[in-house]
C-alpha cells in the first residue's frame, strides 16, 4: 500500500469515528433528560400512592438564579405540619412555574405531600400547587 492509500484509509476511519462520537453524543444528550424525567415522574406517582397530604408555611424564598425553561428554581425554607407528627422545617429547592409563584410567597401555606416513613427528607416531600 502506498502513502496515498493510507491517507484514504486514515481518513475514513477518521470520518466513521467522527460520525460515532456524534451520535454517541446527541442520543446522550436527548437520552439523558428523558431518563431524568421519567425518574422525577415516577418519584411523584410514589408520593402521591404513599403520601400522606399536609401543609407547609413557607418562611424564606430565596433565587438561586437558575432557571428551566425561564421558570425560577428557588430555595425554600417550610414550615411542615402533616397529620400525626410534630411540625418541623425543611429545606427544599425546587422549579416553580413563573404563573405558580405568586403562590409561594413568604407567609404562603401550601398543601404538601410527604412520605410518611420519612417526612423530615426534602426529596420525599412534594408541592401541591394549584
């Protein structure tokens, strides 16, 4: 085989390596937040099979700056009272529709569901917004 032959090859493969990467790449990319919503979606039916309904006060509101599809994600501080356990706080962060927002305001009660085995843990603790 001579030079030329070689930088054909080599160009091909170049080429057919390229051409992997890139679809390795966007069927990631596509991939990744399906699997991370279908995650988020199957967390949710759990709690609403499981939860049990109470409310929350919410004592701070604070921008993290970071927004999904130009809806704010905030950091919220709640006051928690669900049916049969003492009230406590929790620290949540969560994405709010910006047309929701009015309703979780400082001084706001919201309905909540919680996971009865562990309702001190944010990630078993949901919004009920209207």
């Amino acid at each position: 085989m001579g030079p030329a032959t070689l930088s054909i090859i080599f160009t091909i493969v170049s080429i057919c390596f390229t051409l992997v990467c890139v679809v390795g790449v966007t069927a990631l990319s596509i991939g990744i937040p399906f699997f991370i919503m279908r995650s988020n979606q199957q967390k949710a039916q759990a709690l609403m099979a499981t939860g049990t309904q109470g409310e929350a006060t919410v004592l701070q509101i604070n921008d993290t700056g970071m927004r999904i599809n130009d809806n704010p994600r905030v950091a919220l501080l709640l006051e928690v009272r669900i049916p049969g356990y003492p009230p406590y706080q929790v620290q949540k962060t969560v994405t709010i529709s910006i047309i929701r927002l009015a309703q979780v305001q400082v001084g706001s009660v919201v309905a909540v569901m919680a996971d009865p085995t562990q309702p001190n843990n944010p990630d078993k603790l949901g919004l009920l917004l209207k």
